[in-house]
C-alpha cells in the first residue's frame, strides 16, 4: 500500500497564526510516518507556501493546491489537515475553496465552518435544541448605540465581544456604564459586528468534543480559572489561567454538560475537532460558543483532554486523516 500525502495547513490571517504554527508542529509530529508523508503547508494574508524540511520555501499552486519543487517533483496532497486557527481555516473560506478543487480535508465542512465562527448565528440554531446561552444584543458598527437601553436590558456587568472572532480577542468585561464605550471600540476593532451579553455568574468550563471511531465522544470537561476577570487571549495563551482537567463538578452536573456538548455538535452536523465554552450556573450549562479549530498546541486543552481519556495524538490525528480519505 503506498503512503498517502497529508499536508498539515497552518498559519492563518490573524494574530492566531502564532497559536496555529504550534499546533500545526505537533500534528506534524504525531502523525504516523509509516502510513504517511507527512508535509508542511503554512497559509498567511501574502503568501501560501510549502516548507521543507530545511526550511525553504516552494509556493503553493492555487489552481489545485499542489507544489513544484526546485528538483522538478511535484507533490499533490491525498488529504491536507487543516489547523488554521481563525480565517481562512476556521471561518469556511477555505473549505470552500477546497470543496471547488476537489480537494478532501479534516474537520467540519464549510458550512459549519462559518456557522460556529459566527457566535450570533450559532447561539441562534442551537436554541432550537434547547441548548441555552445568555441574553445578548447584536449590534453592527454604525448603528446607534443605546447605551441606557443597552444596560437596562442587560445589566451589569455584561460583556461585550467581537461576532466573528477566534481566542477570545477583543473581549471586555463592563461593570460601570462609563465603560462601555471603551469596550465597543475594542470589539469594533476586531470585527464589524458584536454581541453584549449578559454576565453568568457560574463557573467556566471548556469541552473536547470528537467523532472517534464512528462515535461521538467527549473528550473531557475543564475547568477554566482565569487569573484575570475572564479568559481572555492573555489566559488563553499566554499562561493567565489555571486548567483543571476533569473540571471539579459533581456526576449530575458533568452528565448534563456532556449530553448537552454531544447534543450541540451533532445539531450542527459537526465533524473533527471542536471545543465548545460553556458557563454553568446554578447546574445549568449555557453556551458561550464552539470553536471547530482549537487550539492544539502541546499546552492547549484538548490535547490535555485526549491524554487523560487515553487517546494518543497520534491516534486522535491519524483518525481525522482516515475520514478524511473516506470521504467521497
């Protein structure tokens, strides 16, 4: 049986290219050699480009996301794993583009790609599944902005946050009116369209959630302690929190948060990957969002998740390339 190809599509358009190139790293490492050639492909706002083993450069044919090397072998990929974090990777653009060439990948399709980017849109369909989240208003830059509207409804604090962006960029806690406008503009700063949304007073926690050998499973549950008000990029990324894998929840509570993840990932079709936020207050887990490209650094939570369900990385990859090459 001969090797299939599989590139390992990294990097991305926003400042979570960093994060991306991590993960991209150890998925490069974990997947097996004997069943694979396994390649570097990095994706940035002004260059697509394959990466060698010595670190050169050779750019990507977009025609059909195939690469010329300098020796004269070109190299067409079975499968490309994509691990972009943010746009193009985890918004659909480049699903879609994949879709047109032909060309099968890892993860959820294009359409659930750019549904779960869009918080607003997602909250939306999984409230038809009963799955609740906090009261929010939406609001697009250059529509007016009623502040006392704004807190009567909501009340403070409340947060206010981008629609459309990954790792917590953009985030702010509100706990005086004064503050809100501050708070807007940093959202706006990020993306076009925002939520507010009400403050949940509970506890974070962050789901693994996988389709595994033909079964959906949850990988773990984790708890979030941020030591700031709230995890943001900073806790996320840079070491400001504490995670707590299996979170500190009693049985009743753990089994409600994980019927409830399984229920939310297979209402929207969901393949691969996905880590969804959730706040449980008072035994009840409201939704923050899901994200269907987390992180998946050596420090990131999904890998520490896996590890304590028992499953390899190299397992947990090699499983999303398999589908992926089944895939008609």
């Amino acid at each position: 049986m001969s090797k299939k190809n599989v590139a390992v599509v990294m990097g991305g358009y926003s400042d979570e290219y960093k994060v991306s190139l991590k993960s991209g790293q150890l998925i490069f490492d974990s997947l097996d050699r004997d069943l694979y050639n396994v390649y570097k492909v990095v994706i940035l706002k002004d260059e697509w480009y394959f990466l060698d083993d010595r670190g050169e450069k050779a750019p990507i044919n977009k025609e059909d996301f195939s690469v010329s090397l300098s020796s004269g072998f070109q190299v067409k990929f079975d499968v490309c794993f994509n691990i972009i974090h943010g746009r193009p990777g985890e918004n659909g653009e480049l699903q879609a583009y994949w879709n047109t060439i032909g060309q099968k990948y890892t993860g959820c399709d294009f359409y659930q790609s750019a549904l779960t980017f869009n918080k607003k849109d997602t909250l939306a369909v999984l409230s038809k599944y009963g799955i609740p989240s906090a009261k929010s208003i939406y609001l697009r830059h250059g529509e007016e902005i009623k502040e006392d509207e704004i807190i009567k409804e909501l009340g403070l604090p409340l947060f206010v946050k981008p629609n459309q962006s990954g790792s917590s960029l953009g985030i702010s806690k509100v706990k005086e009116q004064s503050e809100l406008k501050k708070a807007l503009e940093f959202a706006f700063a990020e993306d076009e369209e925002i939520l507010i949304e009400s403050f949940l007073d509970g506890m974070e926690v962050s789901v693994g959630v996988v389709d595994f050998n033909n079964e959906t499973i949850v990988l773990g549950i984790t708890e979030i302690v941020p030591h700031k008000e709230f995890f943001d990029y900073e806790a996320k990324y840079e070491g400001a929190s504490e995670e707590i894998t299996p979170a500190r929840i009693d049985d009743e509570t753990r089994l409600k948060v994980e019927e409830i993840s399984k229920r939310a990932y297979e209402a929207l079709g969901m393949s691969g990957f996905s880590r969804s936020e959730f706040i449980i207050m008072k035994g009840i887990p409201y939704m923050l969002e899901m994200n269907t490209n987390p992180g998946f650094s050596p420090a990131s939570i999904l890998p520490q998740q896996a590890a304590i369900y028992g499953i390899s990385i190299k397992d947990l990859c090699g499983n999303e390339v398999e589908k992926a090459l089944a895939k008609n």
